[in-house]
C-alpha cells in the first residue's frame, strides 16, 4: 500500500534540501512512498523553481515515486485544498524557526495548516 506524502516546497534550496532529507529517512520503503510536491505561487509564476526541480530529482533518485503540482493563490489555503483533493496520508513542511523570548514558534502558514488538516503534520525546523 503507498503511503502519500505532500510536500509544500517554496523557493528556498535549502529548505527543498530539508525536505528531501527528511523523506529519505522516513520511516517506510522507499518503494512504498508517494511524494506530490506542492509548489503554491502567490504572484501567477506557472514553472516550479529550482528547488522544486531539484528536490524532485533527488526524490526519484532515491526510489520515491514524485508528482510535481503548480498551483496560484495562497499557500496555506492551496496545501490544505490539495490535502482534501490528493487524498494524502501525511504533510511534511519546513517551518521557518521564529523565537520570542526563547521559544519556537510556528509560522502563520504552518500553523494554519496544522489547525486545518485531518492528516498528521511534520514540521522540519529550518
């Protein structure tokens, strides 16, 4: 049974890179893992960046089955519609680390996203 992960990547390489590394060391087979990666494009953009790109390459390299969607509007709004749409199993984001007095906090679009899906949510910290 394949298990569908959504990968929400934004332009950023290196959290394309957290991502990746992160799929390939979760824990299932390889041969059993979906991966759509989600690139949500505020401003009409309809290629994927480099880091969409390459983040997939890696993923097929490494055995995972990958679909790449391209979707405009906004991103919280966009994961969770592809959540419900796609029919995933699990969402894996990097959460851009923001500290007051100590404490890490979520961004406004992971926690959105967080408080919205009926699926579990793992958050890499950037």
């Amino acid at each position: 049974m394949m298990y569908h992960l959504l990968l929400p990547i934004d332009e950023s390489n290196h959290r394309a890179k957290k991502t990746v590394n992160t799929v390939r060391d979760f824990p299932t087979d390889s041969d059993n893992l979906r991966s759509t990666i989600l690139y949500v494009s505020e401003n009409g953009a309809t290629e994927a960046p480099e880091s969409v790109t390459t983040a997939a390459a890696q993923l097929e390299e490494a055995g995972c089955e990958v679909e790449t969607t391209i979707k405009n509007g906004y991103p919280p709004e966009e994961i969770v519609n592809q959540v419900e749409e796609l029919d995933v199993d699990h969402v894996l984001m990097v959460g851009r680390e923001k500290t007051t007095s100590g404490k890490i906090l979520f961004g406004s679009a992971t926690e959105s996203v967080m408080e919205s899906v009926d699926v579990p949510v793992t958050v890499v910290k950037e």
